[in-house]
C-alpha cells in the first residue's frame, strides 16, 4: 500500500498555516513601519508649524493630527514641549494592526531650534 499521499498531505497541512503567518507577519510589519513614518511626518509637520511660537498652537495640532489620521492612525495625540530653545512635538496614536501584541503605540518626536521672532 502506497502512503505517499497522507505523508504529502500532513507536510501542506503543518507547512500552510506557518506560510499563512509568515505572510501576515510580514504585511502587519508593512502596517506598522507606514505608521511609523505617518507618525514622523505628523510630527513634523506640527513642529514646523509651531516653531513660530505659541500663537500658532492650535494650526499646529489640527494640521498634525489631519497628516496623522489620514495616515491611518487612531487615538492620536499631540503634544508641545519647550526647553533650552528647542521646541519637542511628540505625536501619538495607534497603528492599524491585526494582532496587536504591544506594538501598536506608535510614538514619534521632532525636535526644532524655537525662532525668534523680531519686529
């Protein structure tokens, strides 16, 4: 009696799922290094608005938190720190993923010399 068939057939029934993981680990790595970078620019895009000084608080986190969202983050936060003449905008939010195994908070910093602003 021939059993090459139920030996082929439990080597695809072990190996299909570890390939099936392997591919999902790979695209949830895609989702959350895109997010990173969403995070990034974000906070970039706040730093660079805020440098000007404070008057400019409220553009500055509305713009980050649009480049944020439109990324694909939920949860975001924005925040604004200053000290030794350099600004710290540090974004906040939450990556898309499919199995969140704690590294779905994403947290990016920009940091930026303060202007000076003369009349």
């Amino acid at each position: 009696m021939n059993q090459r068939g139920v030996a082929e057939s439990t080597q695809w029934a072990i190996l299909l799922p570890v390939l099936l993981l392997l591919v999902l680990g790979l695209v949830q790595l895609g989702v959350w290094l895109q997010s990173r970078t969403v995070a990034s620019q974000a906070a970039s895009v706040a730093a660079d608005l805020r440098a000007t000084g404070p008057a400019a608080d409220a553009a500055a986190r509305e713009a980050g938190r649009r480049v944020a969202t439109r990324g694909g983050l939920d949860e975001v936060e924005i925040s604004f720190a200053a000290a030794d003449g350099h600004l710290v905008v540090t974004v906040s939010g939450r990556a898309p993923l499919f199995f969140d195994i704690g590294q779905g908070l994403i947290i990016e910093r920009a940091v930026l010399p303060l202007e000076q602003v003369t009349r």
